[in-house]
C-alpha cells in the first residue's frame, strides 16, 4: 500500500517545482504566451479558495486541508487495499492537497500559472496550477471510482 504514496510526492515535487520556475522566472502579472491566444503562463498569486473565495481566509484553509488530509489517509488505509483505481484516486487527491497546502502556509497564497483562454465562449478560465490539476483529476477518477462500484453492486443484487 505504501507505493502508492510514490505519487502523491510526486504531484507535490512536480506542483512545487513548477511554482518555483514561476516565482524565480516571472513577474508578478507577467504572461508568456505558449499558445496564443488559448494557453499561456501567467503569474498569479490568490489568497483565497477556489476562484480567489474567501480571500485572506488561510487559517481557515488551513484547518479544512489538514481535515482532508487525514479524511484521504483514513480512507486510504481503511478501504483502498485492493482497489487500485480508489489507491490512486485518493493519492492524485492527496497530492493536490498538500501542494496548495505547502503554498498557503509557507507563502500565505497559492501560486497559480496556467491561463486559459476559450475565445468560442470569450470565457477567460480562471488561473491554475499542477495541484489544482490533480484536485479536478482526482474529483473526476473519484466520480468515476464510484459509478463503476455501484454498477457492479447492482449487478451482484441482480
């Protein structure tokens, strides 16, 4: 069971890193373009939840992540052995979490970089990072994780 812990590490290492090329490389605001005019680096710091919620709430962020925390390592010990797909769910999360973590008590703000643009709905996205990317991926595996186990529970009913 311990391997899977492999990824959530490195999801922080990878989250970290890419925050610290932006904090030694960029200017607060700065946007490179990689592909104009969908997908560019932009640096940007938010001081709140998702979208800039709750701005300058991180005591209270950091109480609800170490909630979290401990919710996935519980569940992780307690009902992921022999399930791969809910192992690695639960690590994706873990290294979602712990990075955003890492920025919020160490920096006092989240260190977001990828902007996105969809010019077919003129809808900028709001700025992200690698660990908001394993938090959205880790939601939708988990999602996933528990359509497929109620299918299968209603198969062995049937």
């Amino acid at each position: 069971m311990w391997k899977y812990y492999g990824i959530a590490f490195f999801i922080v290492i990878i989250d970290q890193w890419t925050k610290w090329l932006v904090i030694k490389n960029m200017e607060l605001g700065e946007r490179i373009p990689l592909w104009e005019p969908y997908l560019g680096w932009l640096s940007h710091r938010n001081r709140g939840a998702a979208w800039g919620m709750l701005e300058g709430q991180m005591w209270l962020f950091g109480i609800i992540t170490l909630i979290v925390i401990g919710v996935i390592i519980y569940y992780f010990h307690r009902h992921a052995k022999g399930q791969p797909l809910f192992a690695i769910t639960l690590m994706i999360l873990l290294g979602g979490a712990v990075g955003n973590f890492i920025d919020r008590m160490w920096r006092g703000e989240v260190v977001d970089f990828v902007d996105i643009l969809i010019p077919l709905f003129n809808y900028d996205f709001p700025i992200f990072n690698v660990a908001d990317m394993a938090l959205t991926a880790g939601v939708v595996l988990m999602i996933i994780y528990v359509w497929t186990e109620e299918k299968q529970e209603k198969k062995k009913v049937s």
